[in-house]
C-alpha cells in the first residue's frame, strides 16, 4: 500500500468524570498506548481492499513478520454452526471492578480504538475464562469491526443469526508468573482472550456503546486523531451466554494466541452511532472512509474443532 503523508493531527482536551484533560496531562496514556500498538503490530501496512496487493487474502505474502495469516491451522474469524458446540459447564465471566475506567480513544487507521490508561486504581481483570482459569487476563483495548457499506456484517458468523451489522472486540491479556507483560503474553499460546459482541442497528440512541461513540469516536474521525475518556465495559455485556473457541487475532500478524469468547445475543447502536463509524477515515489510500472498505477479515474456517458453549 502507497504511503500516505498525513495531515497534522489534532489531540482533543476537555472534561472527563469531572477532571478536565489536556494534552500534556496524557502524555503518560499516549506513551503507553504507542508501546501497546508497537506491540501489537498493527502498522504493518495492511489492508482491507480486497483488490489490493496487501488485502486480506494476501496477508500472508508481502511480509514475512505475519505468514501466520497464511499458513497458520488455527485462523479466526470462524464460522460458529451453533448446533455443533459441545456444552460445558462454564463459570460466568466476572470482572474485578464494575465503575469505569479511564484511557484514550484513537483513530488508529483501521478502526476506532480505546486503550486503558495504566495503573492499578484503573485495571480491569477478567476472571473465569474458559479452559483458562484460574489465570487473570487484563483488559487492554477496545475497537470495533463493521463491513463495507455493501456487505454490512461481522467478522464471526453464527450461523443461527441473521442481519448482523457489526462487531465489538475487548481484548485481554494473560497475566501470570510466565506471562508478567503483554510482550510475554504475546509469545505465549494462551496470551490473549478475546470477548466478542455482536451488534444490530436501531433507530432509538441508547446505552453504554451508543454513549461511547457519540461522546468519544465522533471525535476522532481523522487517522492519529486522540480523545481521552472513560467507558465501563460491564455495562456491555448483553448476558452470560457465550461460544469460545482457540484462534487468532483476525489482524496481522494474526497470531495464534487468542481464546475467543462470542457472546449469542447481539447488543444494539443506533443508526446515527453507526453512521460515526462508518464516516471515519481510514489510511487506505485516498484516506477514504471506514465504510468503503469496512474493516472484516473474511471467515477463515467453517470446520472449527473444540467449539463449546456454555448454555
């Protein structure tokens, strides 16, 4: 993909929870989140064109850092035929805190994106993975994924579920005596879990994630472009029914790390919420918007062995 040169971006301030922000005040949380991106590899010059020589079904070919998206056995996004998933006895997710938490939103090219601040007064810890416990997993970002404007959809598909419009990952890491850093967690088989919420448009604004796109994504419309705020991700969650499955992350270097939990119910934004997201800008070439493209892996594997379920 052509280099792009990027307009001056802009860093927002303002008042979150009562505390007004500034740029220098975030200049702890930035720091951090270029050190979460680095290690993430999320700039490795991708695509999302599929006519492109970087699109998705080329991943595995132009670099050599990320073959796994070519090669690898164990690749997500999957489809979930939900009569085939084994049920299992399964703790229900719990998180450590229920208040929000503070951290940055950014326009990272490919998708909207909230990074926590770090700290342990604003750490939120997941418990009772499934096939994981007792491991502690640490929240550490949020973004969203929604097709082109012609093929509207999520990267999963449940095969019981029609019309779906898109798709909110919380990502976590894995922390333990051999994981202590997101770097470990990244080299470690089971480093990361990953929850998965399906969502519908509606008309009517309401809730946690209509909230968060007006209030913070509205304003980072532009690539680089930064908001600090707050989100409470426990108020995402729709109910306790969920798939899990072993697989990737479904963006290069698509690493086979991920124990991936869809929960079966679909949460809701409504349609001036997706429209924000759909308008924002990407850095495909011409900086062309969100819903030219979208941001959707294509389904990787239909036959997914180890599909359980807790319901």
């Amino acid at each position: 993909m052509p280099t792009r040169t990027s307009p001056t971006r802009k860093m927002s301030s303002g008042v979150v929870n009562g505390r007004q922000t500034t740029p220098f005040t975030m200049v702890t949380t930035l720091l951090h989140l270029m050190v979460i991106l680095s290690q993430l590899l999320h700039c490795l010059g991708f695509s999302y064109d599929q006519a492109s020589n970087h699109g998705p079904s080329r991943w595995g070919s132009f670099n050599k850092m990320i073959t796994s998206c070519k090669t690898g056995s164990q690749q997500s996004p999957v489809m979930i035929t939900t009569n085939t998933a084994k049920r299992i006895p399964i703790t229900d997710l719990s998180y450590n805190r229920t208040h929000p938490i503070m951290g940055v939103f950014r326009n990272n090219g490919h998708a909207p994106q909230f990074i926590p601040d770090t700290g342990s007064n604003n750490e939120l810890i997941l418990k009772n993975v499934p096939e994981l416990v007792p491991n502690d997993f640490v929240f550490c970002d949020l973004h969203f994924h929604i097709g082109a404007s012609s093929n509207n959809g999520p990267e999963h598909i449940l095969s019981n579920h029609a019309n779906i419009s898109g798709e909110v990952h919380l990502v976590h890491w894995k922390r333990d005596g051999h994981t202590p850093t997101l770097s470990a967690a990244l080299r470690d088989p089971n480093g990361l879990a990953v929850v998965a919420l399906f969502f519908n448009v509606i008309e009517d604004c309401q809730g946690e994630t209509d909230r968060i796109i007006q209030q913070y994504v509205s304003r980072i419309k532009d690539v680089d472009e930064t908001k600090q705020g707050y989100i409470n991700p426990v108020r995402l969650y729709p109910n306790r029914r969920y798939y899990t499955y072993r697989g990737s992350l479904t963006t290069p270097p698509c690493s086979e790390i991920v124990r991936w939990i869809l929960f079966e119910t679909p949460i809701t934004i409504c349609r001036k919420s997706f429209k924000i997201l759909q308008n924002m800008e990407t850095d495909e070439e011409g900086s062309v918007a969100l819903s030219v493209f979208g941001n959707v892996r294509p389904v990787q594997r239909r036959d997914v062995t180890g599909l359980k379920k807790n319901f």
